[in-house]
C-alpha cells in the first residue's frame, strides 16, 4: 500500500490546487492544517518544509529513489505530482511545453493579480483605518479581465488551457477563477472562459479537493487579528 503523501493545506485557491491534484490523481494524503489567520505558517516546524512560509506544501515518505521529499510552492508540487503519477502532464513534449507555459503563466499572472484584487476589493476596506483605494481597486480589476479575456481566447480554440485534455494547467488556474465574483468579474462576455468553468467544477476529483475543511473559508470580514498576521500590520 502507497504510504500517504502530507498535505499541509488552508482552503484557499493556492490549497485547492493540491487538494484536487491529489484527489484527481487518486493519491492518498494525510491533511494537516496550516491556520493562516493564526500565523501557523511561521511555525518553525512548517518552515523546514516551506521556508518561504506559504502553503500549501508536501512531504512524500515515497520520494525519488524511494527517500522523502518535501516539496513547496504549489506550481512545483503540481509539477511532481504530475511527474510522480504520470498523470495530467500530456504525452508528448509539446504537450508538456504547452501545460509549462500555461502553469507558469497561473503563477506569475493570473494567481498574483487575482491575489491582489481581492485584497483591495474585499479585504482592504476592512482594516482599521479602511484602505478603501480607487486606484489599485481599478487597476487589479481591470488586469484580472485581461488576464480572463486571454483565457476566453484560448479557450475558443481548445477544450482546455494546454490542448484537448485536462491537464495540471487547468488545475492550477481554477481554483482562482472559481472566484471570478468576487473579483468584480462578470463572464457575459466570455462564454469560452464560461464553459470552461462549468467544465472543471463538475469533475468529482475537483469537487471533493474544493470541499477540503470548506467549513473553514471565511469571506466575509476577518478580525482585525488575523488582518495582522495576514498582511503584516
């Protein structure tokens, strides 16, 4: 029997993309919680295994040639678990170069930019004092609708971000467009990107990773605790 790989997750968009990794891949894991809103990201412990004091991360007892591994950042951990499965990662190396190219493109795009949306648009206006700021308010949400209106083209031509099959690409790009609402986002006008959504949340595999201690999401306003510890204040 595969040992179980060590999840150590929040449900957030980044999190989710590992939780539904696992569960499409048909993985077993063993959940360890990493409150952010409490700082348990910089517990020292979580540290040795995600020095940038970010989840999600893992810890595999069944790593390459048979040792543990750790692995963060959750692009990289996609990249392993498709690697380590086979799953999700094309046929071919053109197949591979198109999920990269995709996946790279969650990571230093779409997940920063619809990171900071939130965070001006919900988040922000919260603090004490409130941070209500037009301007970064205008300009995550208009480059959020970029980012989705390249998307919509691409999707016009193929089934999926990478090709014709659903792949660690789409994976990664989900869990942050699931959110589109709440990115003051509306899809009227890109049907591509549309279906696309609806395509991805009816996979099972995706449904029971988004599900993953949903009960813990909050978004509504947070104390002005955990303000502190998220964003430092």
């Amino acid at each position: 029997m595969t040992a179980p790989i060590d999840l150590y997750f929040w449900p957030t968009p980044n999190g989710w993309k590992i939780s539904i990794a696992l569960e499409e891949m048909a993985l077993p894991y063993d959940t360890h919680l990493i409150n952010i809103g409490k700082g348990e990201q910089f517990a020292p412990e979580f540290l040795k295994i995600s020095p940038n004091n970010r989840m999600p991360a893992i810890t595999d007892p069944d790593g390459p040639d048979g040792a543990p591994i750790s692995v963060f950042e959750s692009g990289a951990i996609l990249l392993y678990l498709a690697r380590k499965t086979g799953l999700f990662y094309g046929e071919t190396e053109r197949d591979r170069i198109a999920i990269e190219e995709w996946l790279m493109w969650q990571m230093g795009g779409l997940g920063p930019m619809a990171g900071q949306a939130h965070h001006f648009l919900k988040y922000a206006p919260q603090l004490d004092p409130p941070q209500d700021l037009p301007y970064p308010k205008d300009r995550y949400r208009a480059e959020v609708a970029r980012l989705y209106g390249v998307m919509d083209r691409r999707l016009a031509e193929r089934e999926f971000l990478a090709g014709d099959s659903f792949t660690i690409a789409d994976i990664a790009c989900w869990g942050w467009a699931s959110l589109w609402e709440g990115q003051q986002q509306t899809l009227d006008d890109k049907p591509h990107f549309k279906r696309w959504l609806e395509t991805v949340s009816a996979r099972p595999g995706v449904q029971r990773g988004r599900a993953l201690h949903a009960d813990l999401r909050k978004d509504g306003p947070r104390p002005q605790s955990e303000h502190s510890v998220l964003f430092r204040r």
